[in-house]
C-alpha cells in the first residue's frame, strides 16, 4: 500500500518579506510613534492609563480602605478601651496592643482601659478591614482616603498609637458621626461609679 503525500505550497513571498524586514519597520515605526504620543505629545491624546502618582491622585471610591486611624474622644483621648477585639479578628496578625488603666481620678478608672501601646505593622496587614468590623467602639476605622506613602525603610510601616491618631478620617474629622456618651454624661448607656452596678 503507498502512502499519498500531498505537498502544500508555499505562498509567493518576497525574500524580503521572508526576512521579516518589512514587518520589523512597521512595527518599529509604530511603537516609535507611540513613544512621542505619550512622552511629549498632548496628555489628551496619550494612550497610557496611568497617573504621574504622587503630583496626580485618582478619586477614590467612598468605600476605599485606607490606613488605619485611631478616633479621638472629644478630650481628644483615644476612644479605643484596649478590649483586643480587632487583634484577635486580624487574620494577618499586625495588631499589638498593650492595655492600660486610667489613673484612679480618672471617673473611667476600673471601668474602661486604654491603649498604653497600639501599633499596626501596616506592610503585614492585607486591608481585610476585619478590625473594623470587630471594632465595638468604633475606635478604629479606615476611612482615611490615604494609603501608605511609599518607603524603603521597613520601620516606616510600624504605625504606633500616636501616628495613627494623627490621621483624620478623609472628611478631615478626628472624630466620627458615631455619638459617643461617656462615664457621667446622661446618655451613658453603661455602667459608672455614681450608677452603680
Ligand atoms: S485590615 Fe485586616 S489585616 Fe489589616 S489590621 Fe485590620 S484586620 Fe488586620
Ligand atoms: S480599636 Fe476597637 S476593637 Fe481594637 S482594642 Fe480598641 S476598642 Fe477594641
């Protein structure tokens, strides 16, 4: 039994075009006159979708999870009472807190603590927002608008209590629209030493 071969016929091509010469020069021209669209041509007609980060910033979405932020009471002490509740909800493990009583004369003195220490290691933290949501004070949020400026320096990234109380919320507020009473005032909904237990 013989096999048939059936021979395929190569297109007529030049040998230049065999060579790929042509082709090469148009793809040249072509990413030559791309290069000057973008670099020195009007940034109207530039095909690039970037921004010349930091002079340009996009609009974030409202919702965008920025750095953290520590809220402020209106004393401007830290309204976090150290409870741990984000720590222990962080899945990434970044949150170091060291808790802390108020001084006896402090009317929160046996009822509240404070963060002695409160750091974040932001280059761990994977922006799950997490400690938010297990926050029962709304004392830390991440609603800044800001992410972390860009460093070479790993302690750059290690936000203490007093850094991330420097940052206001992206409406420029230290505070929050959440309304919180305190020991005292008559909308305290807890316990103080004057109510009682
Ligand atoms: S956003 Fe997530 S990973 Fe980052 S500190 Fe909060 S809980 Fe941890
Ligand atoms: S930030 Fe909120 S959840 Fe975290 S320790 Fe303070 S009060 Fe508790």
């Amino acid at each position: 039994m013989t096999v048939g071969v059936k021979v395929i016929k190569k297109g007529d091509i030049t040998p230049l075009e065999e060579a790929y010469v042509p082709e090469v020069a148009r793809g040249l021209k072509l990413t030559i006159s791309r290069f000057f669209q973008n670099t020195v041509g009007k940034p109207e007609n530039s095909a690039i979708d970037t921004v010349k980060y930091p002079e340009e910033k996009r609009q974030y979405p409202e919702r965008f999870r920025g750095i953290h932020r520590l809220t402020h009471r209106a004393d401007h002490s830290p309204r976090c009472v150290a409870c741990l509740c984000c720590s222990t909800a962080c899945p990434a493990q970044c949150i170091y807190i060291e808790a802390a009583e108020y001084e006896p004369d402090d009317p929160r003195y046996g009822y509240e603590r404070f963060p002695k220490v409160f750091i974040i290691d932001e280059l761990r933290c994977i922006f799950c927002g997490y400690c938010v949501e297990a926050c029962p004070c709304d004392a830390i949020r991440m609603d800044t608008g800001m992410h972390m400026p860009p460093s070479t320096e790993r302690g750059h990234f290690i936000y203490d209590k007093e850094t991330l109380m420097s940052f206001p919320g992206a409406d420029g507020s230290y505070r929050n629209a959440n309304p919180r009473s305190e020991p005292g005032e008559d909308a305290f909904p807890g316990i103080d030493r004057e109510r009682g237990h």
